[in-house]
C-alpha cells in the first residue's frame, strides 16, 4: 500500500512542476508580446484617437452652432404651407389650374388627412385619376414640382385608355402628398 501512496505522491508532484512550468512559459510570452509593441507606436494610435475625438467634438459644436437656423428655415417652411381651414380648397383649386394648363382633365380627387406627431401640421393624402396623353401628364408632374405648395407624388399608375377614338390617351392614377399647418 505504501508502494501505491509514493507512486501518486510523484504523480502530483510531477504535474505541480508541469503546471508551474506552463505558467513561467505563458508569462515569459506574455512579457515578450507587451514588450513588442514600441512607446511610439501606442503614442501614434493615442494621438490618432485623440485627433479623431477632437474632430468629433468639433463637428458636434459646428451642428450645435447651426441649429437656430435650421429651425428658423424649418419655421419658414412651415409658415408657407397653406393653413389647414383654406387648405383644401386651395389645393384643389391649384391642382385643377395645373390640370387646365397642362390639358388634362381630372376625374376624381379623394383626400385623407392626418396629424404629424410632435407638429403642429397635418399630413394630407391625394387620391386623383387623370386623363390626358403621355406628355400632359408630364406637363402636370412638372407643374406639381413647380408649385409653391409642397407635394410629393408616392405613387403614378397609368393605364391606357382602351375606349375606342381616344388616340394615345393615358388614365393616370396618383396617389400625392402635401402638408397643412393647424396653427
């Protein structure tokens, strides 16, 4: 039995010295790899974090510096929308003069209102169906962009009209976008 007890006590005494063996190795390594890297290179990737930090800072105070203007354009902007008691019949009145002057005809008109979060504005959906041939339908989307008013075409869906005599015609669907103010 005493036999056995000496054969595991040189078992354990073995795998000690083999474990602190791989420690003393893995830390001369450890040593070796933090004392490759040169003062100057960690001093060049500090100086180039700290360059990138300041341009931050920098970009950051320049936005500050801008914000009362974008807010006084924003303001603007909003003070050129049509106010939402008037707004409805100015855009339709400005769509049909559009119309008119492009040598279309419009069809039908259907709008759906709601309220923009956290403004004092109202988002405005057009449903209009116009008729006319390629070029006055582009004539109108022209017109829409040059518009004092803000709208934005979200959806075209031409279809060509099949009735007999109509020569070329286009029925165009369009689904529009355009903002009131409620103050």
């Amino acid at each position: 039995m005493r036999h056995d007890f000496k054969l595991e006590r040189r078992l354990i005494i073995f795998a000690l010295v083999l474990l602190v063996a791989a420690d003393v190795a893995l830390a001369v390594w450890g040593w070796n790899l933090s004392a490759g890297r040169q003062p100057q290179e960690e001093l060049a990737v500090m100086t180039r974090n700290r360059d990138l930090l300041r341009a931050d800072i920098t970009r950051a105070q320049e936005i500050r510096r801008k914000i009362p203007a974008i807010q006084e354009d924003c303001d603007k902007f909003e003070e050129s929308l049509y106010p939402a008691s008037k707004g409805y019949s100015s855009v339709s009145a400005e769509l049909d003069s559009i119309a008119s002057k492009s040598g279309l005809s419009i069809e039908s008109s259907g709008f759906h209102q709601s309220d923009v979060k956290g403004r004092d504005l109202q988002e405005v959906e057009i449903e209009t169906t116009v008729d006319g041939s390629y070029s006055q339908v582009v004539h109108f989307l022209n017109g829409l962009q040059r518009s004092q008013n803000v709208y934005a075409v979200e959806e075209l869906e031409a279809k060509a009209d099949t009735m007999q005599g109509s020569n070329g015609r286009v029925r165009v669907q369009m689904h529009i976008k355009t903002y009131f103010r409620t103050t």
